[in-house]
C-alpha cells in the first residue's frame, strides 16, 4: 500500500516538476516511471511478467520510484508536502525491507 501511494506521487510530481522545463521532458519521466516497472520485473513477483529481471533490477526500479517521488515533490510542491512525501517514501523503504530480502536473493531470471 504505502508502495503504491509512493509510486502514484512519484508519476504525479516528477512531470509535474519537469514541466516546467519541457512538456517532452515530463511526459518522459511518466513513460520511464510507469513503463520500465511494467515491463520488467522478477519473476515470481508479479503475476505476469513481459521481461524477466534478476531481483535488484526490481529493487532498483522501486529506488527509482521512491527517489522520484522525494526529488519531484521538492521541486513541484510547498516543503510541507515534500516533507510528507519524504515520510512516506521512508516508511515505505521500512516495508519494502522484507521484500527486498526476498528480491535479493532472486539473483536469476527462471
């Protein structure tokens, strides 16, 4: 849950944050944050899997996610938000832990 509230707030600020600066740019981050996590995962880890990933190159798309939610939200939004925003992609790296163990050890693709 709180994973995905990190993810939602991640492919709202980053474009939002990047807008600004070009519209290519934000529609970018969207079609990278939302397209390389569907695309590639772990398997047994998701349902259904398009490309088959070792463990960390899931755990690196969630860092992803997690960092373009705290950087996005600082750029996009009043520090009280981005203060929120950085609490809650803390707690979700706390719940994430386990999982990531698990990822971690999922060092091939079968």
């Amino acid at each position: 849950m709180l994973r995905f509230a990190t993810e939602l707030v991640a492919w709202v600020a980053t474009p939002w944050a990047l807008a600004g600066r070009s519209w290519l740019l934000a529609v970018l981050s969207v079609v990278v944050l939302i397209g390389l996590p569907t695309c590639f995962a772990t398997p047994g880890d998701k349902a259904k899997v398009i490309v088959a990933v070792p463990g960390w190159v899931t755990i690196l798309l969630v860092v992803l996610q997690l960092v373009a939610a705290v950087v996005g939200s600082w750029f996009a939004w009043p520090a009280w938000a981005a203060v929120v925003v950085t609490v809650l992609a803390a707690a979700t790296v706390v719940t994430e832990r386990r999982r990531w163990r698990w990822l971690a050890g999922r060092g091939g693709v079968g």
